[in-house]
C-alpha cells in the first residue's frame, strides 16, 4: 500500500534461487482490528462496524419475537452499541 503519494512503484523480492517475485499492491488492510485505506479516510472501518451491528440487530430480532422496552434496551446495550461505538473511537 503506498501512503502519501500515487507514484506507481514496484517491489520485488528475490528468493535463494534468484527469482524475482513483484509484491502484491493493496488498498487497504486490517490491523489490530482496524482497516486502513490508501486515502486513511476511516469510511471502510464505518461501514464495516455498522454491517456487523445491523447483523447483530437481525440476529436479535429474529431470536427475540417480543420484546418489551426495557429488554431491547438491555439486549442493545450489551450487543449492539458497543459496536457501533467501536466505530466511532476508531
């Protein structure tokens, strides 16, 4: 991934037997649990805890038929927010 500029440069690395092998070149990646773009706008790590929190609701809302306010409260709480609030630390 190359930070800070859009000149296109190419690595290799060079095994025992003298081959030469390019290194992949990437726009984003994971790291300590948060993704990182070339451009380091924090939109992937957004949309990504926002995709799990939505996951999660699902999961709540098709195992939980009825729930009343209280509960939901608890149940988003302990299981939903923290995620969504992941989100914003990062």
């Amino acid at each position: 991934m190359h930070i800070g500029h859009d000149t296109c440069t190419e690595c290799h690395i060079t095994d025992d037997d003298s081959n030469s092998n390019a290194i992949e070149q990437i726009t984003e990646e994971k790291d300590v649990g948060v993704y990182i773009t070339a451009d380091l706008k924090p939109s992937t790590q957004c949309v990504r805890a926002a995709v799990k929190a939505r996951s999660v609701m699902g999961m709540v809302r098709r195992n939980f038929r009825r729930l009343d306010k209280e509960d939901f409260l608890l149940i988003y709480k302990t299981y939903i927010r923290p995620r969504m609030e992941y989100c914003v630390q990062v």
